[in-house]
C-alpha cells in the first residue's frame, strides 16, 4: 500500500515514519506539511492511504476531504478529541488521538487493510454508521469559512461573503458577490452549521443572510417572495417568513 | 455598636462639655429672665441638668433598640412618647426633692417654690428629642460606615474571584502535540527529547506554582515566555522565528502573572500555525517616561489564509484582568495591517487592586 503523511509538526512526521518502517506492506510516497500541498499531492499521486492532521495551514484536514472526488483511506492524527465524531462522518478508517502508541498504531493499519479488501465491494453509502452519526444532536461549532472547488481552482469563502445558498439536487449553490459555486453537502448541514444570528433557512430550496433581505412581496396564497440587496429574487415558505420575521424582528 | 459617649473618655468629656454649656444657658435664663439670684439659679442648673446628663446616657439604650428601620414609625412614637413621659416624670420630681433640699441646707430663707413647671417641661421635652436626635445621628453614621466597608470588602472578593476565572489555563492542544513531539524524539533524537521535557516541565510548573493574583518581575515572565518558545520551536523548526528585544529597566517591572505567555500563544497560533512560510514573532519592552511598561507582541501573517476565529477569550480575559488590576481602561490596544498584527500593553507602574 502506498501511503502519504501530511501533518504540519516534523516531530509527528517523524514518529508516523517510524512507526511504519515496521510494516512491510506500507510504503511511503511522500510527506507534506500544509493541506494545499498535501491535496495536490494527493490527486497527483493517488495513494491509498493518508495519514491526516486536522489543524494545519491553509486548509484543515476535513476542507482538504471535501474537495476529494475520489477519497484514499484516511487515518487521522490529531490532538484534538472533539473532532472524532466529524472523523467518521468523513469515513475516516481511524482516529489516532496524540500522543499515540505503536500498538495503536498497528490497531489503525490493522482496519486499513481490512478496509482495503471490504471497500472494493462495499458502497461507502450504506455505511451503518453514517445513519447513527447523522442522527446524534452533536453541539456544532460554525463555520467560518467555505472551501470550494471551481475547476482546478480552489477557493476559501469567508462565510461572510456567502449572500445566500441554493438546494440543487445533491449540491448547493453558494451566492457571494465574487460568483457562485457549486458544493458537494447538504442544505441541512448549513441550517445547522451557519450562525442563526445571520442565516435563516427561508424554504426548503433556500438559506439566506438575513441582512440581504430588502423587501418582502406576498406571492400566491401562503408563500412570499424575498427581494435581496443585488435584485436577486428567492421564494420563501410561510414557515420561513415566520422565521424571518422573527429575525428582523418587524 | 457600643455605647457612643462611655466607650472612651473623650467622649465622656465632650458630653460633659455640652452639658456645662446647656448649664450656662438654664442659670442664664434663670437669673435674667426670672430675676433668680446666682446661687439658686446655680444649684437647680446643676440639679437638673446633671440629672439629665445621666439619664441621658442611660437613653441610648431605648435609642439603640428602637432600630429606625425595623420598627413601623407610629410603634417608634409612641415608644418614644411612653419613655419621655416616664423620663420627664423622674426628672421633675427628683430635681424639685433635690433642689429643695439642697436650699433648704444651704439658704433656707431663699427657698424657691416649684416655679416655671410647664418652662421645665418644654426644656426636658428639647433636651430629650435633641439627645435621641443626637443619637440616632450617630447609628445612621456608624451604619453608613459600616455599610461603606462591607462594600468595599465585597468588591474586593468579587475582584479577586474573577481575576481567579480569568487566570488563564494551559492551552490542552499544546500540550497534548508537545507531548506527541516528545512522543516521537524519545525515538529518533532522546537528547532533543530530554530539552524539551525540561522546558515543557518548567513551563508547566511556572504555570501551575504560581498564584495567578500575584504580580511578580517581568524577567521571570519573560523566562516563562522563553521556555514556551523552545517548546513550539522544537514542533515548527524553522517556521517559528522569534525576537526579542527589552529594555534593561524593564526587567523588574512588576507585571500580573502569566501575562505574556498568553499573548504569545495567540501570537503563534494566528501566525505561525496557519501559515506554511517562516513566521517572525517578536517581543519589545520599553519603560515610557511615565515610568510605566510597553510591551508588543507582534506576529506576521498569510494574508491569503481566511482567518479561523479564535474564541478570543484569551485576550478578553487579559484586557479583564488588567482593567480589574489597575482600574485602567486603555491599557491594551491591537494593531493590523495586511500582514501583521500587533498587540500592545501598557502596564502602570502601580496597582490599584492589589491582594
């Protein structure tokens, strides 16, 4: 198997490296120490397994899985305890907790390699454990940036740029006044990760920043239409005017 | 509360001054008003307002337990009307036995008759409202006193328990990835592991000895500061550049407990941690001619990183703990530009809270 280490500390390269000299099936293809070299890396070299810091420069290990169309098995390191359950969402193999010891360590390439073999038949869809991590009431921290692919650009949305966002299908559209873009995650995912001081979801297609409403307009029976600072025109839900309202407080 | 005139022999003599006074005014009025001669208008003076004088003392106690503020106002009336008229009673009727008697011994023939009785009645009616007067005066004083320092001792708790929740508290991240450093070299570099256990454990037991309400040397700061540099140095090698530059004079300024450290941590966690490039972070103190301290710490940064935003409790809690230390409230001030970013403080040469 061939691997890649990216982590920001040399000292923790270092230990991963040692470690891993142990076991002969894995190879070691390379090591970086930021996200954007690492993700290059990563589609230039198609390893079949990451060694993964969560806080690095630039972008974290979870942005840099993101903009992943095809994921290698992730073994995250980190010494941050209250990512784990993020870690899974991510499909992560393993989560190794710093400092971590070898036994631990040969315990995470133990579920890598049976990994190896379950993944090629398994769609990671259907992973069970997805349904239960999407139904724990986690306390969510918000998000303060957004990172998006647009071709082989990547680019890092403050979430105070971000005007609104679109339900499309399996993706949203993200509006700033830069362009928008397009991301692989749910509508769900934003209602809960963006401050509801300045969001609110306003219909089931759409999330919007609060202080870009300009004007209300009723439309048909029980829903109305909000006009945003640029023109733009979003439907919103009676359930959604409700909400609005109470966040414009009028 | 005790009693305000017998606790201490100046007082006892104020009050007798007082009343030598109130004496001069009765023989007065006695003997131009009332064309007494001296010596009678004399010994009933110094009857009666002796007399008084010493049931005046005994009133303070009716005073002290009548409290103003725990009885109703007509219950107060009527207590106090019920203790004058028995006061009035025993002072007419004991004054007018003495008196007779003491001119009878004295001057029979100048034996004056029970005169001026409702005069007599007005006097003691003044002197007993002017002595509760006096006396509730001086319980309203005393609790206001009283009130003002338990106030002021409150405050200061109050001070002290909050500059106890903003001391501020080792970061875990660092020291769960220190640990992990050390982890790793203990194999591939134990002499380099061995440095950093030192000064990983002369920071941690600075942190934690130390009462976090103590001011104490900037130098000793300043060496905390440095075993924490050697420390991130040892996880981000060349990334970390670091300088330093302070003024000889500043070492023994006195400065609040782990001031520096905490500022020094943002400083690398805003530069270096989100930046691939060297990062400088630098130290400068200066004795202003106010004879107070500068201190900045300033950190370069990626401008192109979108900035996590920290929780900034860490620098909250110090512009807390300096406002609760020297009652000051522009003592801390922050400065960007596109690729820097500068804290600075300004540490007075004294405190006003002190523990």
């Amino acid at each position: 198997m061939r691997a890649l280490i990216i982590e920001d500390e040399a000292p923790a390269r270092e230990i991963v490296k040692t470690f891993m000299k142990s076991h002969a099936d894995i190879e070691l293809i390379g090591e970086f120490s930021d996200g954007f070299s690492g993700l290059k890396a990563i589609k230039e070299l198609q390893p079949d397994l990451v060694f993964l810091d969560v806080q690095m420069p630039k972008i974290t290990g979870f942005e840099l899985l993101e903009l992943l169309d095809e994921r290698p098995q992730i073994v995250f390191t980190t010494a941050y305890d209250q990512y784990a359950i993020k870690a899974f969402e991510m499909n992560a193999v393993d989560y190794l907790l710093k400092p971590f010891s070898k036994e631990r360590f040969n315990q995470a390439l133990d579920k890598v390699r049976v990994n190896s073999i379950a993944t090629k038949k398994a769609d990671l869809k259907e992973d069970p454990i997805q349904h239960v991590l999407d139904t724990i009431d986690e306390k969510t921290e918000n998000l303060f940036r957004v990172v998006v692919k647009k071709g082989s650009d990547i680019h890092m949305i403050p979430v105070e740029d971000i005007l609104y966002i679109e339900a499309k299908d399996d993706y949203v559209m993200i509006y700033t006044e830069k362009g928008r873009f397009l991301k692989e995650k749910t509508m769900k995912y934003y209602e809960t990760h963006l401050s509801t001081d300045d969001f609110v979801r306003v219909h089931r297609s759409y999330i919007v920043r609060i202080e870009q409403v300009k004007r209300l307009e009723p439309y048909g029976k029980s829903s109305y239409i909000a006009i945003l600072g640029q023109g733009q025109k979003i439907n919103v839900s009676l359930a959604g005017y409700k909400k609005l309202k109470e966040g414009l407080s009028f | 509360m005790k009693h305000p005139i017998t606790q201490s022999f100046k007082y006892i003599l104020a009050y007798s001054g007082m009343w030598v006074l109130v004496l001069g005014v009765h023989v007065a009025t006695l003997m131009y008003l009332n064309q007494i001669d001296f010596v009678s208008s004399l010994i009933d003076g110094l009857v009666f307002n002796t007399l008084f004088a010493l049931i005046g003392v005994a009133l303070w106690y009716p005073v002290f337990y009548n409290d103003l503020e725990k009885q109703s106002v007509t219950n107060l009336i009527i207590h106090h009307l019920g203790i004058m008229a028995l006061t009035l009673a025993f002072w007419f009727s004991t004054g007018v036995f003495l008196t007779k008697t003491i001119l009878k011994f004295v001057q029979p023939e100048l034996l004056i008759g029970d005169f001026g009785f409702p005069w007599r009645i007005y006097t003691g009616i003044f002197l007993y409202f002017a002595l509760i007067m006096i006396y509730y005066l001086l319980i309203y004083g005393y609790n206001l006193r009283e009130h003002m320092l338990q106030e002021s001792q409150l405050r200061e708790k109050i001070n002290e328990a909050e500059l106890n929740s903003l001391k501020s508290q080792i970061n875990p991240h660092f020291l769960f990835n220190s640990l992990n450093s050390i982890s790793s070299l203990t194999i591939t570099n134990p002499e380099k592991a061995h440095e950093m256990i030192i000064k990983l454990s002369s920071f941690l037991r600075y942190s934690l000895a130390h009462d976090p309400n103590n001011l104490i040397p900037l130098r000793q700061e300043i060496e905390n500061m440095e075993s924490y540099i050697s420390v991130e140095k040892i996880r981000f090698g060349e990334k970390l550049i670091f300088e330093q530059q302070i003024g000889a004079s500043c070492f023994e300024h006195k400065v609040p407990f782990l001031i520096l450290q905490p500022l020094i941590e943002n400083a690398i966690k805003h530069g270096v941690y989100e930046s691939t490039e060297p990062v400088t972070v630098s130290v400068a103190c200066e004795k202003l001619p106010d004879q107070s301290l500068k201190i900045s710490i300033s950190n370069g940064f990626d401008p192109e990183a979108v900035p996590r935003k920290g929780t900034g409790t860490g620098i909250k809690n110090i512009i807390e703990r300096l406002k609760i230390i020297y009652q000051l409230n522009d003592l801390f001030s922050i400065q960007k530009t596109d690729c820097s970013f500068t804290v600075q403080l300004i540490i007075p040469h004294k405190p006003v809270f002190k523990n």
